[in-house]
C-alpha cells in the first residue's frame, strides 16, 4: 500500500505570520506526486503548466512543477497528513 | 569596476541548474556562495595540515597553529584592527553578540541600567539583550523606525542617556539593506558613557569597515555570508574592553594555567592572552582557513569595488521591479542610504508562493521574516520576499528574474 512517505521529502512551517506548511516531494518521486494530486484536486487556475492553483475539499493549496506544494489555512499536522494521504493514495 | 563574468569562474556552484534552468542565487543575504580558493583552502587544510593548534610542538600543529594565527591577522587587517588580540573567532555573528552579552553583561549591567537597540534588529540583536535584561534587571530600551525602514535618529539618540551601558544597532539591516549611520550613534554613545555594539552582518562582506574609524568597541560578522564557511565568524573588540572582560565559556585554549591548591583544594586559574582567553575548547581551525581565504578573495577585488558593484545592481534592479505589475517594494527605494538588498512582495501572494514560483525557474531569493519580526510589524507584514545581491551577480540575471515576477503577476 502506497503511503504519504512514500512521496514525501519533507514538510516544513513556513517563516512569517502566515503559519503555511510547505511540503516538498522526494526528488525521483515529484512528478508521480504531481500526477496524482493533479488528478484529484480542482484546478483553478495555473501559469504555463508549472504552478497550480488548486482546491480539494475545503482546501486550497498552490502545486509546483519543481515538486512542491504549498498548504495554508490547517488546523494541525494531522489535517495535513489526512489531507495528502487522500491526495496521493 | 569589478567583472562579475570573470569572479563567476570562481564559483563551481553557479554553473549547476536548478528545476532545468540556470540558477540565479540572490539570497546572499543569508548565505554566500564560496569560490573554488576557498574551498580549495579547506581542502588543503585536511590533506596537508590537520591538527590541533596550541597544544603540540609537531609539525602538524605547527603547521596549524601558523595558519590560524594568520587567519586571526588577516581578519584584523580587513576591519582595521589593532592586531589579532582583537579579532575573537566564534561561530558568527550570534555567537560574538551573545558573547559579548553574557562576557561583559553579567559583570557590568544591574537594575537601573539600560541597552539600547532598534527595532530594525535581526532577532540575534535583539534576544541575548533581553535574555541578559532578565538575569541582570538592566532594561532594553528600543529605538524607533521610520516608516519607510530608516532609523529614527533623533528618537534611537533621545534613548540614550547616563543610564545607558550599551548602544547596539546593526550596521546594515538584513530586512531592508538600509546603511545605518552607526559613526554618529557610537559618538553619542561614547558622550554619555557608554559602548557601542554594532552588528556588521551584513555590511562586513559588502563595503570597507573601519572599525578605528567607527570607533566601535564591538564588531560582530559572519564569515558564511562574505564568500567563507559556515560555523566562522568574528567578534571584533578594543583590547582594553576584551582584557577587561571574563571568559564566555571555561575549557581548554582560553586558560594559561588551571591549579590545584591542596590547602584550599580548590583551582586556581588564569586566563590566556587575548583573543585565545574568549576561544574555550578546540577552535575551528580550518573555518579560521577558509574565512582567510575569503577575506583574501574579497581584498583583491577591493570592497570599495564590491560596493559599487552592488549597488549597481541595486540601481538597476529597483526600476525593473517596480515595473512588474503586483510587485511592491518595501523600504526606503532611496539608494545613497541602502545597499544591496530589496524586500518584496506581490500582490495577493505570500512571500513563500513568490519564492516558490522564483525557485521553479532557478531563482532563489528568501522568503519570511528573515528572523526580524519586530521590522515586519512595523511594516504590518505578515512577511517579506527578498532578493539580496553579491559580487558574482549580473544584470542579465536581473532581466532574467523581472521576467518572471512579471509572471507572476499575472497569476
């Protein structure tokens, strides 16, 4: 069974009063992460195939082609988690 | 004029890619990037010359020994020291601010007393004086920022007064690049009897510091951020202040002799001679290496040519940023008080989705509070993007990084 640290690298509060979580992919795994939550989030917008913006559930969260996401607005890690394990199952 | 195409050969690292596009770094700011003569320094340290120093009558620590002594010259050459005896090698700029603060404060600062800083410090200018404030009752007292980042003179001058033991600013401020006027706060410090710290993070690697010019008591910078290794970095300060002063810490190097008197059966101990009295422990001999090396590097150059360097790039960078649409700077835009720095944002992003977005095309550039939070509340930001410049910069990275904010603003 695929798990979140499969695909995860690392996840890292952001610095600022934002409090965002940005999360970064592992390197071999980046574009199958890219993949798949493409395939399940609801594109809202996106510049030159690279940058998404993207919704899933209550969520809204920007994607990078470079293999990083960025997620705002959770109440805690394991909203985080929830959140990318339905993202990348 | 430097030639900033000829210094980039220097720089193995910027001929790699980042997400398939050349990397652009402009987050010198925080850290530089290290030539091919430094890390070769630090190579032919461990293959030809590894040892402890001031402790073997070897060759190797011979060897050692002479190398970080010269580091130590070298560096006092660079700010203008008297000699080595003032050039106090530690970790960086955070552990030189906290060495002063726990070496001078604990046995100079009591209740009634006051430190002042600005409101425009990086966090590691302004936490070891409120930690000492707690353990001495001495108060901190904080100067006012302009609304458009300068210092406040008259209101940071106005703080300063009998009761006042220490004045610490920072030379440049790491948020905004604003160039402080550190010579005349150090002047009003001194008439009211006071020291003056100044905090040369970031103006140490970017413009000529005279420290007898300044007539600063206490230097503190990084050798990380001026082109040599992590974990180096200086505290600068007149002898008579340094011999004045207890050790930071207690071990081995900072002693001259530990001993034990059976009658009392107790240590007696005396402090070695300056700066080993403030180096406790082995110190970090080949950082010392590197950061000579580096200080080598940037004197060919000339720091009069760096400067001017930078703040060429400054003057073109500003224009173009300004034209992309969303984008804001912050700060003062007035170029004869600030160097090479720009705080940034666009509009609807925060700073990570901006650096974010930069880092997809091989840029990279800061994004947060760059560890100055009080400046942030200032500018009521939750916080800031920064491009941050050095001498291995080109325009054509600037045309190259206002093509993509211009991107970004669409988005």
């Amino acid at each position: 069974m695929v798990t979140t640290e499969d695909y995860v690298a690392r996840t890292e509060g952001t610095c600022g009063k934002e409090q965002d979580v940005i999360v970064t992919f592992k390197f071999d795994k980046k574009d199958e992460a890219v993949k798949k939550i493409l395939a399940k989030a609801a594109l809202k917008k996106s510049i030159a195939g690279i940058v998404f913006e993207l919704t899933f559930r209550k969520f809204s969260f920007r994607l990078y082609g470079s293999g990083k996401a960025i997620f705002r607005d959770l109440k805690d890690k394991d909203e985080l988690n929830a959140l990318l394990s339905e993202l990348l199952s | 004029m430097l030639d900033p195409y000829k210094i980039r050969e220097d720089f193995p690292i910027l001929k790699r890619k980042v997400n398939d596009n050349p990397l652009i770094y402009f987050d010198n700011a925080s850290t530089s990037q290290k030539p091919k003569q430094v890390i070769n320094a630090i190579k032919e340290f461990y293959e030809n010359h590894n040892a402890n120093v001031h402790r073997a009558v070897h060759t190797l620590s011979q060897e050692a020994t002479e190398l970080y002594e010269s580091a130590h010259e070298e560096v006092a050459k660079f700010i203008n020291a008297e000699g080595m005896e003032e050039t106090v090698f530690v970790r960086g700029t955070t552990e030189a601010i906290n060495l002063v603060a726990y070496a001078w404060g604990l046995h100079n600062l009591k209740k009634g007393d006051e430190i002042i800083v600005s409101l425009m410090e990086h966090h590691s200018n302004i936490v070891p004086w409120e930690m000492i404030s707690k353990i001495t009752m001495a108060k901190v007292k904080y100067g006012k920022v302009n609304d458009d980042g300068t210092l406040d003179y008259e209101s940071f001058e106005n703080l300063i007064s009998r009761k006042t033991k220490i004045v610490c600013l920072s030379h440049v401020s790491n948020v905004t690049g604003i160039v402080n006027d550190v010579k005349r706060v150090i002047k009003v410090a001194h008439e009211n009897g006071a020291l003056a710290l100044v905090d040369g993070a970031q103006s140490a690697p970017h413009m000529p510091v005279n420290v007898k010019e300044l007539d600063a008591d206490f230097l503190a910078f990084s050798g990380h951020k001026m082109l040599g290794p992590t974990g180096i970095g200086v505290l600068y300060g007149k002898k008579d202040i340094l011999e004045s002063m207890e050790p930071f810490q207690g071990g081995g190097e900072m002693i001259r002799e530990v001993s034990f008197n059976p009658k009392t059966k107790r240590c007696s101990i005396s402090w070695n001679v300056l700066p080993w009295k403030f180096e406790a422990g082995t110190p970090n001999v080949c950082g010392g290496v590197g950061l000579m090396e580096a200080v080598r590097y940037l004197k060919r150059i000339g720091m009069e040519n760096v400067k001017r360097h930078e703040e060429m790039l400054t003057k073109y960078a500003l224009p173009r940023m300004k034209n992309c649409e969303k984008a804001k700077i912050f700060g003062t835009q007035d170029t004869s008080v600030k160097c090479g720095i720009i705080p940034f944002g666009i509009d609807g992003l925060s700073s990570h989705d901006v650096a974010l977005f930069l880092d997809n095309y091989g840029i990279m550039v800061r994004s947060g509070f760059h560890c100055a939070q009080p400046l942030h509340e200032i500018f009521k930001l939750s916080s800031t993007a920064r491009v941050s410049f050095y001498i291995y910069n080109t325009r054509e990275e600037i045309d190259r990084f206002t093509e993509v904010l211009k991107e970004i603003g669409q988005f």
